[in-house]
C-alpha cells in the first residue's frame, strides 16, 4: 500500500478547488441555515446561477466575460426571489421541497437539447473564461506548490496564500482553543496562539505534499481570498443588530415577529444573500475548470455543502471554512485509501466473502456512502460540528 | 376588596374611577377603548374558536381575560396581533383599523403579546435576546450591519435600557446566560422584558404566571402593576382567581369563543353565568378549586 | 468526569497524535502523482417505442474509441464490449479529448447530440474513472391521430399516477403522524423494486413469490428504518429540521449502496417482459401494465376505506390531526407510528415494483419520483394521506399528458416555453412544468386542495 499516495491526495484536498468552492457555498448555505435556520436544499442552483452567468458571457451573448459577475449576482437574486416568495412564510420544510425542486429545474433545464442555444446542453460551456485563464500570472501547464521552498514556487503566489494560510490557521485556532480551553477564558491567549503556531507548521508541511497547475493554482489564490474577505463579513455582519434579528429568526420566528421585526423581509434577505455568496463557489469553480458543466449542479452536491458545514460546524464562519477543507480531506482520503486497497488487493476487495471492490469506478459509491454516513451521524451527535461548543450543544436538547 | 382600596396607587384609583360606571355585560362600551373587537369570528374545520361580537380594552387599565381551557382565548390574542386572521371581522387598536396589517406592524404600533408557551430564543444570550426587542434599530438594516459607526451609538443606548430591564427583573445575573439554561419562570420574565423593549401601549401576556413559582408570582403581579403606573395597558391571560382578583381593574370571561361577561373582579366573582361556565367545563368541581 | 467526557477526552488525543503523526510523516514523504484513472465510454442506442412514446436504451456493441491527450498525441483507444461499454485506461488526471470512431457504428446508427469528439476535464475525475456517454439512433414516432395518441397520454398518465399515489400515501402519512418530510422516501420506492427483481430475475424465483416477499420486506424495511433511526431521534428529542437532514444522509447512503449492488445501468424483470401491446379503443396497453394499473387502484381505495373505517384507519388521522389530544384520548401514538412505516414501506415498495416492471429497475427509479411526490403531496395538502393520492395522482397524469402538445397555436415559431402548449413538454423536461405547479400552488393556496391551516402561539 502506497501510503504517499493517499497523503498526497488527502493534503492537495485540503486547500484544493474543490474545497474552495464549497468554502464559498457553504459561507452562503451558513447564511441561510446556520444563522437563519432556513433549510435551503437548493444551494446547487445558486451556484448554477454563477457558472452559468460567466459562461454565457462569451457564449450567449458574447459579452466579455467579466460581466458575468454582475448578471451571477442578478441571477441569484431572481432565483432567490423565486425560491422565497412562495415559501417563506410557510413551513421549513416548504422551503427544503421548493428549493431542491428549483435547484433541480435549473439542471435540467440547462441540460436541456432543448436550450442548447443558451446553456450548451449536457457538454455544457468551454473555453470562455479565456480572459481570466489568459491573464494569469501562473503557467497553466506547470505545477505550482504551495511549499514556500519549492523550486517552481511563484512568489506572488506563495506571499498570498501564505496570507489566507494565515487567517485559515488564526481561524481554525481560535476553533481548537475554544474547544480545548476548559474554562473559556483562562490561558485563552497562550493555547490560542499555540494552536495558531501547530497549525501553521501543519499547513506548511501539508504544503510540501501537495503542487496544482498554474490555472487550479490561481483560482485557489483569488477564491481562498474572496472565501476569507466574505467570511469576514459575515462575521461582521452576524455581530451587528441585523445577525441579531436573523439568529432571533432561527431559533423562533413568531417571537422575533412578535417584537416588531419583518421576519419574512429578514428571511428573504438571508436567503438571497446566502445565495449570491454561492453564486461566488459557481463562478470560482466553472473559472477554475474553464467550463461549465450542469452535472456538477445536481442536488448532490448540495447535500455535499451541507455535509461539509456541519461537519465544521453551523453558525460559525470558521466552521463554513474549515469544514469544506475537512470534508475534502476525508473524501480523498477514503478514495485514496481504498484505491490503493484494491490495488494492493488485486483489484478485488471481499470482506466475509462480500465482493465489495471489484472494480476502481466502485470506490465512488463507498466515498459517497462515507458522505451519508457523515452526514446523519453529525446531525444526530455534533450538530455544533466537530470542534463544537459544549454548552451550546447542551442547548439542543430543549 | 377593602384592604385594597388603601394600597392602590395612583394609576389603579384612575382607572378604577373610570371602569365603575361601566355596566357589568358583555361588549359593553368603555369611556376610553384602546382596543376594539367587532364580530371576530374563526372557526378550524367544525369548532368555533372565537365568536366575539364586541369587546372593548380601556386604557390605562389592567384587563383579564379568564376562562376555561379551550374558549378561545390564546386563538383571540394571534388574531388581535395578526398572526392569525379572522373569517369575518373588525378591529382596532388606537384608533387604527387592524385589517389586513402584518403582525410586526401591530408591534410596530404599540402593541405588543407574549405567548403562553415561552418562547425564549434559547441558543442567544439573554442581553441578546433582550436586544432584540428595542424597535427601530439602525443596525437591523443590512447594509448598515458591516457599518457600525452607523449603529453602535444606539446599541450603547439599547444595552443600558435592557440591563435596566433585567435588573428590574431580577435576571441581571443571567445577563451573559443563554435563555436556554434559564428556568421556566425565568423564561417567562424574560419574554415579558423583551416585550417590554418595544416600548409597547398595549401588553398582551398570555398565561404569564404559568409555571411560575408562588414567591416570583408575588413579585410578577408587582411588575405586572408597575406597567400600568407607568403608563401602559395591561390585557393578561391568567387562571389563578386570586391573582385576577388582586391586580385587575376589568375582567373578561370568554367560553366556547364568545364573551359571556365583563366586570369588576367583585362583580365577576358573584355572575352565575361565570360558575356556570366553569361548571359546565370541569364537571362539577368548584369554582375556587378549580380556579 | 463521566465516562462520555473521558471518551471525548481519549478521542481528543487520539486526533491531535493523528495529525501529528501525518505532519511528521508528510515532513519525509515524497510527493506521488499516479493512479489507477480511466475513461468509460458508453454507447447507447435510443429506441422510441411507437406504442408507448418512450424511449429504451440498448448498448452497442463494437465501436472503436480514442482517447488523445490535450497535444494531440493519442494515450489510449478501446472497443465497446456487449455491454456497450469501454473502459481505457489513462496515464495522470488531465484534459484528455475522446472521440469515437463513427465508421464503426452498425449499419444505420447515427450519433445524436453532442458529436463524436467530446472533452474531459482533469477535474471531472471526483472519482478514478471517468464516465462518456454517446447515444445512437433516430426516433421514429410513428404518425397517429392526436385524439387517440391523447388518450393514450392519459391511460399511461393514469397509470402512473396511480404508482405515484402509492409511492406518496406512506410519505404522507408519515409526515402526517411524526411531522417528518422524509428525503429517503425514494429509497423506499428502489429498495422495493430491487429485492423484487434480485428474487426474481437473480435467484430465478416466480414473481408470485417474489413480488410479495418484495413488499414484505419493504414494510420490514420501514419498520426497521423507524425502530433505528427515527424512533431514537423522537426519543432524544432531535428537533424536526435536524432530523429533516437526516434523512438526506440515510438517502445518500442507501441510494449508494443500492447502486453498488444493482449497478449503474438500468434492468428488466424477468417476468412478465417483451409483451406485446393489447388495442383497446384508441389505446393500446399490455396485460401486465392493465393488471399493474388495476392492483394500483384497489390498493389504493383500499388504504382509503381502510383509514376512513377502520379502528386504526381512525387512530392514524386522529395523530394526523393532533398528537397531543390523540396520546390523551388513549391512544398509542408510537405503535400508529411503527404502523404508518410499515404500510409506508409496503406501498412504497409495491410502487416501486410496479415501476421497474414499467421502466426497469436501476438505483435512482425512486429517488426519480422523490420531487414527484412531494409535488403531489404539496397539491394535495401536506399532512393529508387522501390530498398525497388525488395530489399524486393528478400529478402523475398531468406529467404524462404534458409531453403532448395541443395543436392549436398558429405558427410554430414561437420561443421555447411558449411553444410547448403547441409541440408538447419535451420530454427531457417534463417534470418542470409539474415542479413550476407546485410553487403556483404554493402561491395560491398553500395548505393544498385538502390541507388546513397551521395554528400559532
Ligand atoms: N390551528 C388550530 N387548528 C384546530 N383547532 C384549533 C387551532 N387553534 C385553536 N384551535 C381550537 O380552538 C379552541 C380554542 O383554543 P385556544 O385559543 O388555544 O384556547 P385557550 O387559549 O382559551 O385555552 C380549542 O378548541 C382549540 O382546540
Ligand atoms: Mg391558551
């Protein structure tokens, strides 16, 4: 068994695209669900909304691509609009129903033969995010390590990423510390930043393992940054009189409504927001691939998203960072692991005479089966997530 | 009660002063009505919850509303505050038609209702949940929440009227506590300081004393009188007759849906269609047991 | 300390030595770059059946594949096999083009949407392999009066409302009685479908037996999803919402297993396969679809009476309606409960049978109907098991008939949505129009055709 192998993929998909763009997702789902309490399962289609913006840029209307910011943020609006007018002033599980529902209609219609036209069917759209793989200061066909002493290390680079290492680290610290800190204050400070110190030294050995291409390597540059500068805000705005409302919201709308507050602007507001932050993971990740596929938009990946937040831990904004990381991690890690289990196996694993493995495309299903597991075993025993806070979880119960 | 008559303050003798002309039947008219029902009706499939045809809250004045389970009197309360609606009917609050206006408006207008089951938001902090309840915040826009210099001024302002509050309350020392570690009573003073926070005209406590143990039910009727001193009406739900008795100017008496009668608490005590009601709901327990 | 903190305390260290143990390794360890990746490409040839109007996919076999990497430079070719299948391994996880050589499609098959050239992504490979699917073959739909190609639409319609309704009245009774909106009903519905057919087709056994072991255990199914998981979440007082996700966890799992076991690809019963189609009136319909259809409906009417008059049909409403006066007035709350699962399970499994006799059996036939359903059962009134069947039913029908167009617009110039009043909902889309009534309906009159309003306070 070829452990490197398996620590490789498990450290690439650490600070990988694909924990990247679930980071910003899950910023927006955190929004809705964590703080607000509203059980959006359509998250994938927000992030249809972003792909499928810039995409059709060049493709449909042969504007330039970066207008597809703008018209992401406008679709997401409409899209939310559409999700909550109906549904925010009935029941959650309403809102759950309506949203996958939605999300669904999007992929199928920009799957569609029939809107070929404009959404490119089942290929999707390729090759329009020309102007931003072009302008990259990264090689697209050379790899680029995270590994501040690499040889092919691209200063810019490494300077950036070592800033969003930092604020990943300050984050995923000030989470240890919380946890470890018996009584919530004391020798706060010196676990604090030894957690901060432990988990730099990780990164940085993590680093070493791990090496993207030039076009990954950029997208990972501008999407951790955009990850952090939204988590900042949101942090910002969670504190503020607003988060106050929108907590109030999730744990018992009629009283907030009872004390004069438009529960159902506020929810409308949670949810758009939480949507055109994800409408951001759709844009980073159809840029980081250069094209657009309405597969990677299915109600999977929602239920991925979800996953990966409560594993880090709802109402938190370290929690919708870190836990995309860690879920990643994890799935790679267990993909990894039983791929070189079935190699070194012969490609045959049976348990008790159970042909569990026979062949590679199997492990997909075990990851995925991994994935529910997760799932259900984290809502019943850590809803606070894996560095969850012991009183607040003592509050679940009532 | 005679003992009473000295002990009453100032606000207690001016509504008192007010109400005793008023004729002891149901829907009768108030020299001074800060809410008004008029043929409020709302049926679920085949019962009839609420069938009032007229009430009439006086203001200033600290009003029950008793009655047996299931008369109607917690489906009365989500239907004056919007969060129900009515098959047919009008009402008013100061004067202003309530129809077809959102619930948070009503809070907005002074009219605020706690429920009969606490509803404390339990995962926030007392502080925070007695925040919440000051109306008008400028931070409670969202674009104002990532400027705070727009909003912390008032926050400041916010914090020191809900710690007033809470040291009022006696749950100052809960302050930094999530709602959720805190007792049943507890849970019900907070939702009734929070309510406070609104700088309500009108406060609607539905079953305030429920669970409540007896020495902070003393204290309760207190705060309860205190608000009326200050200026607020007082419109509560409550099943304990001495309670009602001791603190009320005006008692309403609903059964199955409708008002049955309307009195002074001496003039409730002694109705034989009040008995009656009751009697007729618990199967020939007495009244004083029972209540 | 309690036991519960030590072990969390253990657990705690045994993390952090874990990390540490993976930093230091990683200190030492070389990078590593290969894997054992691969493409599969799938040919299919898509069949329209001029009866039915649905389409079958068959594999071809014998078509030879390429695959080039992004210069050009070929990295590896393969021929179908009689599954259709062909699997060609590849060097490292990058952009690769796979082109499939069209002069070794059979006589008369020609490629349909998306050209024989067709892209993969490094990053498309979540897994090790990478999946290219190519569909073959023209549809021919055979010329028929619109009047009799409609009411065909509707007896097939009907048909599939009725398995819809069957699939939606256990959902709806469960969310009636425990509030909980069960994400892995779907699941219900394969699970059925699929111990049907491993006893029928795999283990050979008659569908006599089959079939109804398949619904019994689709009953013990339920059952034991509600003994183990939902019944110790209602005792610890796990919150709905939570409990909500849950059952999107237990969705993934199962449908996950169910793929492992069944496969990806779609199979047909062993029973009651290849019969031809019986005219009746304008219609035409086969033996099996008018028994399926026919069981359907007394199943149906049956759980109808049976809630209606029955003793517990009563007690079942009675928790629909209110918990709490129910448990008061003496009765068992839990065991309706266990009951409703069990039924649920029975239904669902029944449905799905009768699905993959229809469609065949693959993982995803019940999670497929999932949106379906809870469209019905929002039609109807969530919470009400006689609005989940007429909501379901309706739905079922409106699905079916939607893919026929009424011939009434002048001109057939007219932009997408527009046009499918005139041509029909293509058929790739036809549950949308069905999601889109949902949300009207939710618009309009949100507590459904038969539901109630909630009450407050
Ligand atoms: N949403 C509802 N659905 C059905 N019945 C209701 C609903 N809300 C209240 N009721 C019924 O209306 C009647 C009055 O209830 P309620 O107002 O709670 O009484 P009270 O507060 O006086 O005890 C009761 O019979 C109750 O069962
Ligand atoms: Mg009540």
């Amino acid at each position: 068994m070829n452990w490197s192998n398996i620590l490789t993929a498990t450290l690439s998909a650490f600070f990988g695209v694909n924990a990247m763009y679930f980071a910003l997702s899950a910023i927006g789902l955190n929004v809705q669900f964590g703080y607000a309490g509203l059980l959006n399962f359509g998250q994938a289609g927000f992030m249809a909304c972003g792909a499928y913006a810039v995409g059709m840029t060049a493709h449909y209307y042969g504007i330039s691509f970066w207008w597809g910011v703008p018209i992401a943020v406008v679709y997401a609006v409409i899209f939310g609009l559409i999700m909550g007018v109906p549904t925010l002033r009935l029941r959650a599980d309403y809102l759950a129903i309506v949203t996958i529902a939605l999300a669904e209609c999007v992929r199928l219609i920009v799957r569609s033969v029939t809107f070929k036209k404009y959404f490119g069917g089942s290929d999707g759209i390729n090759q329009f995010a020309n102007s931003f793989v072009s302008k990259t200061p990264f090689n697209p066909s050379s790899k680029y390590s995270l590994y501040p002493f690499a040889d092919s290390v691209n200063a810019v680079g490494s300077v950036l990423l070592l800033v969003s290492f930092a604020v990943c680290s300050v984050l995923l610290g000030h989470m240890l510390a919380q946890k470890w800190a018996k009584e919530e204050r004391q020798g706060f400070q010196t676990k604090w930043i030894i957690s901060a110190v432990a988990v730099m030294a990780f990164l940085m050995i993590a680093s070493k393992q791990t090496e993207y291409d030039g076009l990954s390597f950029k997208s990972l540059v501008v999407g951790w940054i955009l990850a952090a500068v939204i988590g900042g805000f949101i942090y910002m705005l969670m504190r503020s009189p607003w988060g106050r409302v929108i907590k109030g919201i999730r744990e018992d709308e009629d009283a907030v409504r009872s004390l004069g507050k438009n529960v159902y602007s506020y929810k409308m507001q949670a949810l758009i927001l939480g949507g055109v932050i994800a409408t951001f993971s759709g844009i980073m990740f159809s840029v980081s691939r250069g094209s657009v596929q309405p597969d990677n938009y299915s109600r999977d990946v929602t239920f991925y998203v979800l996953t990966a937040l409560v594993l880090g831990g709802l109402a938190k904004v370290s929690g919708s960072i870190v836990g995309p990381m860690l879920f990643w991690a994890i799935l790679s890690f267990v993909d990894a692991f039983l791929n070189e289990l079935a190699k070194s196996w012969g490609g045959h694993v049976d348990i008790f005479g159970i042909p569990l493995i026979t062949e590679s495309s199997h492990i997909g299903v075990y990851v995925q089966v991994v994935i529910g597991l997760m799932l259900v075993f984290l809502m019943v025993f850590r809803p606070q997530g894996l560095f969850g806070n012991k009183k607040e979880m003592a509050l679940d119960g009532h | 009660m005679a003992t009473d008559e000295q002990t009453l303050s100032e606000t207690a003798r001016i509504a008192r002063a007010a109400l005793a002309n008023v004729a002891p039947e149901p829907g009768v008219a108030k020299p001074d009505p800060i809410m008004t029902a008029e043929g409020v009706r709302r049926s679920f499939g085949g019962i009839t919850a609420v069938d009032v045809e007229r009430v009439e809250i006086q203001r200033g004045s600290i009003t029950a509303l008793i009655g047996p389970n299931g008369a109607g009197k917690t489906t009365f309360f989500n239907l004056m505050t919007a969060f129900d609606t009515p098959d047919t009917g009008k009402w008013w609050f100061d004067g202003k038609d309530l129809e077809g206006v959102q619930a948070h408006k009503t809070a907005d207008m002074g009219m605020v209702r706690t429920f009969q089951l606490t509803k404390s938001l339990t995962k926030m902090s007392v502080i925070e949940n007695m925040k919440l309840g000051a109306t008008g915040q400028k931070g409670e826009k969202w674009w104002n929440g990532l400027l705070p210099f727009t909003w912390l001024a008032q926050e400041r302002e916010i914090e020191a009227r809900a710690d007033a509050l809470l040291a009022r309350f006696k749950l100052d020392h809960m302050r930094n506590e999530y709602a959720g570690t805190l007792s049943g009573g507890q849970r019900k003073l907070l939702e009734m300081s929070r309510a406070l926070m609104t700088n309500p005209k009108l406060v609607m406590l539905d079953e305030p004393m429920a669970g409540v143990n007896p020495a902070l039910k003393q204290s309760l009727n207190q705060h309860i009188k205190g608000l009326r001193d200050e200026g607020m009406t007082v419109l509560f739900v409550e099943h304990d007759m001495d309670m009602v008795h001791d603190i009320s100017d005006w008692v309403i008496v609903m059964a199955e849906g409708m008002i049955i009668a309307e009195g002074t608490p001496d003039q409730i005590s002694s109705n034989p269609a009040v008995i009656d009601a009751y009697l007729g709901a618990h199967q020939g327990k007495s009244l004083l047991e029972d209540l | 300390m309690n036991p519960g903190d030590q072990l969390k305390k253990r657990l705690q260290h045994l993390v952090a030595l874990l990390l540490v143990g993976l930093a230091v390794f990683g200190m030492f360890a070389e990078p590593a770059h290969a894997e054992d990746l691969a493409v599969k490409v799938r040919v299919q040839n898509q069949v329209q059946d001029a009866g039915t109007g649905k389409t079958k996919k068959e594999p071809v076999a014998g078509v030879k594949v390429v695959v080039a990497d992004t210069s050009g430079a070929q990295v590896g070719e393969g021929v179908t096999d009689d599954k259709g299948v062909a699997l060609i391994p590849l060097p490292a996880k990058a952009d690769y083009t796979v082109t499939l050589d069209e002069s070794t499609l059979p006589e008369g098959f020609a490629l349909q949407e998306g050209g024989a050239e067709r892209q993969v992504k490094g990053d498309a490979f979540v897994t090790s392999t990478v999946t290219v699917n190519y569909f073959t073959g023209a549809a021919n739909r055979a010329t028929v009066g619109w009047w009799s190609q409609f009411a065909q639409r509707l007896a097939d319609g009907a048909r599939f409302g009725l398995i819809l309704a069957m699939c939606a009245v256990g959902l709806s009774l469960i969310f009636g009685t425990t509030g909980l909106t069960n994400f892995a009903h779907g699941e219900m519905v394969t699970f059925g479908a699929m111990i049907a057919y491993i006893l029928n087709t795999d283990r050979a056994i008659t569908p006599w037996l089959a079939f109804p072991v398949a619904i019994i255990a689709g009953g013990a199914f339920g059952l034991a999803q509600n003994e183990f998981i939902y019944s110790p979440l209602r005792k610890r007082k796990i919150g709905l919402v939570s409990q909500m996700v849950v059952t999107v966890g237990v969705a993934i799992v199962l449908k996950n297993i169910f793929l492992r076991i069944l496969g990806g690809r779609t199979k047909v019963f062993a029973a009651f396969n290849n019969q031809d189609c019986k005219r009746v009136g304008p219609i035409c319909v086969t033996p099996r679809d008018a028994t399926t259809a026919l069981i359907s409906l007394v199943i149906l009417v049956g759980v109808a009476l049976a809630l209606q008059k029955t003793r517990l049909g009563k007690a079942t409403r009675a928790v629909s309606d209110n918990p709490d006066l129910a448990s008061s007035t003496g009765i068992d709350s839990q065991k309706i409960i266990r009951l409703v699962w069990i039924l649920g399970g029975m239904l669902a499994a029944t449905g799905g049978i009768f699905r993959g006799l229809d469609e065949g059996v693959g993982p995803f036939i019940g999670s497929d109907l999932l949106f379906l359903m809870f469209a019905g059962i929002t039609l109807g009134g969530l919470g009400s098991a006689y609005g989940a069947l007429v909501g379901s039913f309706v739905i079922g029908l409106f699905v079916e008939v939607s893919t026929l167009g009424i011939p009434i617009m002048p001109g057939k110039n007219w932009p997408a949505p527009l046009d499918w009043l005139h041509n029909g909902v293509p058929s790739e889309l036809k549950n949308v129009p069905a999601y889109v009534g949902m949300i009207i309906v939710l618009l309009v009159r949100p507590q459904g055709i038969l539901g109630r309003r909630e009450r407050v306070g």
